[in-house]
C-alpha cells in the first residue's frame, strides 16, 4: 500500500497583493517513477516547490509534509568555485545535518552522472553541463525519497541533455520519485512516467 508523502490542500501563495499560487490542490505518494510538471510560464510549478522549503510563506490553505527527505537541483546550480568536487559533495551532506561517508560513495555517486574522473577537479574549470551534472549529484548524496528538478536541461547542448537525460532514467530504478518542471517537450517525453499540467 502507497504512503503519501507530501499533500498541499488550497494552497494560496500572495505576495504584494498577487498570487503566484492559489486554491492549490496536489499530493504525492511514495510512488516509484518520473513525473513531468508542465505549465506557462507564472503558473506556479517552482512556487509550488519552494512552498515545500519554506522559501514562501502560504497565504491559505495547508502543506502536509510526511518526510523530510525531499531534495531540490534548480536550473542554474552555482558552487563556490574555488572547491573541488568531492569538496562540493561532502558540503552538500554537511549542510543537511547528515552523516559522513566513505570515498566510495562519493565515487559511486560521480560515477552516475559522468564526473568521476573530475573528483578532485576545482569548479572554476567545469563548464555549464558539468555544473548542472554536479547539482545532479549534489542532490543525489543526500539520499532523498523525492527528488525535485527546476528545468535541468535548460542551456545545455544536446549531447549533456542526453546524458541528464540516462541519469535520470538510473535514478528510477534507484526507487526514487522524480519530479520534473521542463519546457523541453522531447526531453519529458523521454525520462516521464506521467505529466501533470499547471494552468
């Protein structure tokens, strides 16, 4: 029997007098799969998202969380520049109050998104496909149930854009939920399960 996991009842999100958010209905439940999240521009699919960090504060109606391991990769991930990639992995655990691990994870874990032969490399070299592979991995070490991707294949070329794409595919067999916000139709067509449309 599924667990649900996150559940949003009316859900209304106003700042300054206009709502990026309002009457908002959603749950999702331990369910294994990718899911696209698809709408125009301003129809609330990152508020939505950020409403579950806190990052906006609900006007209305209610946000049921009934776990704490959701993680979040934006469009544009940015890292201190002057750290390495291992560096920047085990930072990424740090901040999230979890426990050290072995070199063996870390490596596991690069070896998933093609950058396992840049462990030790400074991230003022990598180049915008590595950076967004990187913000893929860095969500990936904190080992979450829900995974949240804002556009991840937004400025890359088409050859990193295939290879977010088979990372994403390895990551459903991992038994993870994916959820995806992406204006590249072909890219959702490839790695969704489903779609759920914001109007």
């Amino acid at each position: 029997m599924m667990k649900k996991l996150i559940e949003l009842s009316d859900v209304s999100i106003c700042i300054k007098k206009r709502c990026i958010l309002e009457n908002f209905s959603i749950s999702f439940s331990d369910e294994t799969g990718v899911i696209g999240l698809v709408g125009l521009n301003g129809a609330g699919k990152t508020s939505f998202i950020k409403s579950l960090f806190g990052c906006y504060s609900i006007t209305s109606g209610k946000i049921l969380k009934f776990t704490d391991e959701i993680a979040y990769c934006p469009d544009v991930p940015d890292f201190p520049t002057d750290m390495t990639t291992l560096e920047v992995l085990e930072y990424s655990r740090m901040l999230s109050n979890k426990k050290r691990k072995k070199l063996e994870f870390y490596k596991n874990i690069l070896q998933l998104v093609g950058l396992s032969k840049y462990i030790n490399r400074e991230i003022s070299y990598f180049s915008r496909g590595m950076k967004q592979r990187l913000g893929i991995a860095s969500v990936l070490v904190l080992e979450p149930q829900i995974i949240f991707f804002d556009e991840p294949t937004s400025g890359l070329d088409y050859a990193s854009m295939k290879v977010v794409a088979e990372n994403i595919k390895k990551f459903k067999e991992k038994k993870n939920l994916i959820l995806i916000i992406s204006h590249d139709v072909e890219f959702l067509e490839e790695v969704c399960d489903r779609v759920i449309f914001f109007s």
